[in-house]
C-alpha cells in the first residue's frame, strides 16, 4: 500500500501540473484524455497558497466529483421518488387552457399553476388540490414533485391505491419490512397522495392513510394531495386536517377533462366486445372429436367448454382457461363474451398486453380518453375478460396497475374470466393468490396440443 506521503506528493505533482499555462503540453491537461481539465482525471486539487497559508497543502475534492455527486444524488432521489410514469409532467408543458378548445385561460388552472409553481419553491405547508376527473390535478402535483426533485429533496409520489399496495405487499417481502416502509412514507421529506378516494376503503386501509396523514399533519411536513371528492365524501378525521387554514392551501379546479374535452361522447377503444372476431362463438367452437386426442385431453377440452357454457349462462365468480397456444382458451372466453352481450351485458374483452398500452396512450397530451375513465370502465365492468395475462411487460408500474384492477374485483367478487398460458412463474405473485383462491375462482386447464387448422 503506497504511504500517505507519497500518495500526496503523487497528487501534489499532478495537480500542480494543471495550473500551468494553456501551452502545456502535459497530459493532465487534456480532456479527451482524462476527462477534468482541472485535476486531469484524480478527482482532487490543490490550491495554491503560501507556505504559511492555514490552507496550504491542504486536498480538495474536484469540481468534477462534486457535478458527479450531484448528479448521483438526483438519480438516486428521483429513483426513489416513484416519478418515471410522470417524468414529463413538468410546469413547462401544462396547458392553463385546459384544452376544452377555448383560447382564453381558464381561470382556476391559472390560478393553481401559479400557487403549485410558488409552493414548489418553498414547501411550506400543504397543498389540496381538488377537481374532476382529467382536470390536471395529477399534472400539477407531479410537476411540484419534479421540481422538488430537482432541487435534492427526498420525495415520494404515489397514487394512494399505490401507497396502500406498498404497505400491503411488505407482509410477503424479503426485502423490507412493512415498519421500515411505513416509516419511509410518513417521514419523507415531501409527500404527493395522488387521487385521495380511489382507494378501496376498507377499515385497514382507512386506518393506515389516516395514521400516515395524521402524522405529516402533527410535524407539519410538506405535503400535496390530490382528489375529485368534495369534503363532504372524505372521511371525517381526514377531512378536518384538510381544512385547517393554517396549514392547507386549498385547490377548487373547475375544469373539464383535459384529456377528453369532448367529455362521455368518446368510447373507450377497448368498451366494445365488437372487436372480437365474431366467428368465436360456441356454436363454431370445436371439441376436435375427430382429431386423435388422448383421452385426457379430450376431456380437459370437453370441461373446458361445458365450463365456458355454465359461466355464460349464470356469470358468477372467476374462470381461469390454462392452456398453450392455439388451445381454445381465448375463442372460449370470447364465446363468453358474445353471449352475455346478445343478453344485453356489456362485457370488456381486452387482451392484457393492449390494456396496459391504453392506460399508457392516456398520458399522452394527444389522448382524446382520460386516463381515469378506461381504468374505473375496465376494472367496474359487469363482466371483464382478461386475455394473455402473463405476456405483459411486467414493469412496476405494468404490475401495479393490472393488480389494482384484479384486486378490486376480487374484492368486490365481480364476474372475471382470465385466460393464461400454462407457465404462471412470470405472473405476480399477488395477482396468483387471488386467481388460486377456490373460494371465488375455477381454473380449468386445457391440456390439448396447438390446434392445426386445415
């Protein structure tokens, strides 16, 4: 190991070096080479003082670590701030016209953008944010946390379904503790609840976002919330520290949907079964008895279609299909589907890889469909089938959305069919326990080789 001495007489030289002229030809000087002009790529200087300075000698780290620190720093914060589906979110591309087609500004997003803007540079109380779907609630709170990121403060923005996901799935973490996630989210420095009211309000849920609430309320610690309720649809014991004027800044956005200025006259694309081929019918559905199947196989393809025919006649709980390609499983749950709708039903079909595609295009400034109205269409319908769920891009935010929509019908207990290869190792864990619960799901798997057509 090379002697302290020596070690700074190595870098004494070298970053005396650098204080030459321009006309030096050493290579510490160099760029391309090293990479800092300043200390030729060690990461330390020296500054040129008198021998009686108290400063001489003395080592300090490069203007080029501390940018890269910096910049560590804010990817580091912006990693954990849960922003990547809000990125561009930012202040500079809010629209105060609320692209409703009139040119003028609307009033109330002129106003909340200038307070939004103030409060993000100072984080001094709290900021309620109140307003219907789609009137740029989101935006604004994601562009405040943006912009506190920005400027290195530890942030953490979450929708509150997503807050209460997180608490949840610690139960069954390795990776933490749902203490240690707990006491991350209620002691953050900066805090955006994003749509306060979605969540599935059971009195375990309730109680957590109200100990998380409560807590930021007694310390008085920066916080933003976001939700289309009116006070009077909130619970009480939140609703009262909502409205201490001494604390909150309150929000009223009277806008209309910004991503669908046209309003309900827009259809979701994926709230029609009309989509689907009509020839998957069970009048067309072939049981392949002329095909030299194994007995077995015969019978898992003969249950799986007197299965399908069961659940359409009386829609109650889950059906699973399981099964390779070309088995059968998707034209049985489209069978389904049409059926319900000739009874008037108004079932969604929607493969689970162009589900996620639809909820991401909302985000887009172009979208004429709010990101709001496919995701409370989809996850309320009377009847709901999910197609190829496990060939998704399973991103976090791939995941959490596709839980929070199967959760709520589990819940709730609403008719679901779910139609999935016979590999579930790629499908999450979460989702997994609620399609294996008997006591609301039927899993037929379907064993036949890939139909051959002829």
């Amino acid at each position: 190991m090379e002697p302290i001495g020596d070690a700074i007489k190595r870098i004494t030289e070298v970053t005396s070096m650098t204080k030459k002229n321009d006309n030096s030809t050493n290579e510490a000087k160099s760029p391309e080479k090293n990479g800092c002009p300043i200390c030729g790529g060690i990461g330390y200087v020296r500054r040129d003082r008198p021998i009686d300075h108290p400063e001489f000698g003395v080592i300090e780290v490069c203007e080029c670590q501390l940018a890269k620190k910096r910049q560590a720093s804010e990817a580091r914060l912006f990693q954990i701030s849960n922003l990547d589906a809000y990125g561009k979110m930012v202040f500079d591309n809010f629209d105060m016209h609320g692209l409703d087609g009139r040119k003028q500004t609307n009033t109330t997003l002129e106003v909340a953008f200038n307070t939004a803007q103030n409060y993000s540079h100072k984080l001094n109380g709290w900021l309620l944010i109140m307003g219907d779907f789609g009137c740029g609630k989101t935006h604004l709170a994601a562009a405040i946390a943006n912009e506190v990121v920005a400027h290195n403060v530890e942030t953490l923005f979450l929708t509150v379904p997503d807050l209460l996901d997180w608490l949840r799935f610690t139960y069954s973490s390795k990776e933490t503790t749902y203490e240690e996630r707990f006491e991350e989210i209620r002691n953050i420095r900066f805090l955006v609840l994003d749509d306060l009211g979605t969540q599935n309000a059971t009195p375990w849920a309730r109680e957590k976002l109200f100990q998380i609430i409560n807590f930021r309320y007694i310390h008085k610690l920066p916080t933003v919330i976001t939700t289309n309720l009116d006070m009077t649809q909130i619970e009480d014991r939140i609703s009262s520290r909502l409205q201490d004027r001494n604390l909150v800044i309150k929000l009223q956005i009277d806008a209309p949907d910004y991503r669908n200025p046209l309003g309900a006259e827009d259809v979701s694309p994926i709230s029609s079964i009309t989509q689907i081929s009509s020839h998957r019918t069970f009048e067309n559905f072939s049981i392949r008895a002329d095909e030299n199947l194994r007995q077995d196989e015969k019978k898992s393809l003969e249950e799986a279609f007197y299965a399908a025919q069961k659940f359409a006649d009386n829609p109650k709980g889950w059906l699973i299909f399981k099964g390779g390609l070309a088995t059968g499983k998707t034209h049985l749950a489209a069978a389904v589907s049409h059926y319900r709708a000739a009874m008037g039903d108004e079932p969604i079909f929607t493969v689970v890889p162009d589900l996620l595609d639809h909820l991401r295009a909302t985000f887009s400034p172009t979208s004429t469909v709010s990101y709001d109205s496919i995701f409370n269409q989809v996850r309320s319908a009377k009847l709901l089938v999910l197609d190829d769920l496990g060939t998704q891009n399973a991103t976090p935010w791939a995941r959490e959305k596709l839980y929070q929509i199967i959760n709520y019908r589990y819940e709730s207990g609403m008719p679901t069919i779910i139609t999935t290869s016979e590999h579930s190792k790629d499908i999450d864990p979460r989702i997994l326990s609620r399609m294996n619960d008997k006591r609301i799901s039927r899993i037929i798997p379907i064993i036949v080789p890939p139909y051959q057509a002829h």
